[in-house]
C-alpha cells in the first residue's frame, strides 16, 4: 500500500466515525422530539430505522477496513474514485440504504481535497 493509500485510509477512518458519531446525535434528537410532543412515535420510528441502518453500514465498513489498496493510485482524485466505488459495491450488495452512499461520498470527497492541499507543488 503506497503512502498516499495509508494517509487516505486512516482520514477517511476518522472522517467516517465522525459521520456515525453524527448519526447517533441524530437518533438521540429523534428521541428528544418524541419525548417534547413535536414529532410522533411512526416518524421517530421510520426515522429510526433509516439511522440505524446508516450506522449499521457505517459500522460494517469500518470493520472490513476502509482502505484502497493499489500500487497504480498516486492522486488523492484516483484514492477517491476507488474508494467511492468499494463503498458503492459493498453498500448494494449488503443491502444498507441508498443515502448513506452519499453521506459517505461527501466524507470521501472531503479527505481527497485535503489530500490535495497537502501534496506538493509538481505531484
């Protein structure tokens, strides 16, 4: 695995727990809402569950590693690219809801532009 691979791989990791740290806060906002009388128990409920799922996605990737690994990828658009398409197949093939590609699509594109703004001039 290049360095860029790592560097990419260890960002992504933390942008992407940052991301279900987020997700929890939201159930936890769910909940407070039911408790306050301003949504009810099925939009808590169906909002819930899509959250859930999102985390459960979140938690499965995370565990299987977040890393592309290619001796070929030498930009971080190329890292991302990878990335976006190893997280686009795991998430169809294990059935976790469409959104959450693009909650981790964003966080993918995020780490890339830094990426870029760490490389030198020339690379």
């Amino acid at each position: 695995m290049t360095a860029l691979c790592r560097k990419f791989a260890k960002l992504l990791t933390i942008e992407l727990e940052s991301l279900e740290e987020e997700l929890e806060l939201l159930l936890q906002t769910l909940d407070r809402r039911l408790k306050d009388h301003e949504i009810t128990d099925y939009v808590r409920n169906e909002n819930s569950v899509v959250l859930r799922n999102e985390i459960l996605g979140l938690r499965d990737f995370l565990h299987s590693g977040c890393s592309v690994d290619s001796d070929e990828i030498t930009t971080p658009d190329e890292a991302a690219a990878a990335a976006k398409e190893v997280i686009r197949h795991r998430l169809n093939e294990r059935g976790y809801v469409p959104a959450l590609y693009g909650l981790v699509a964003s966080r993918v594109d995020k780490v890339a532009a830094y990426l870029k703004l760490d490389m030198p001039v020339g690379s």
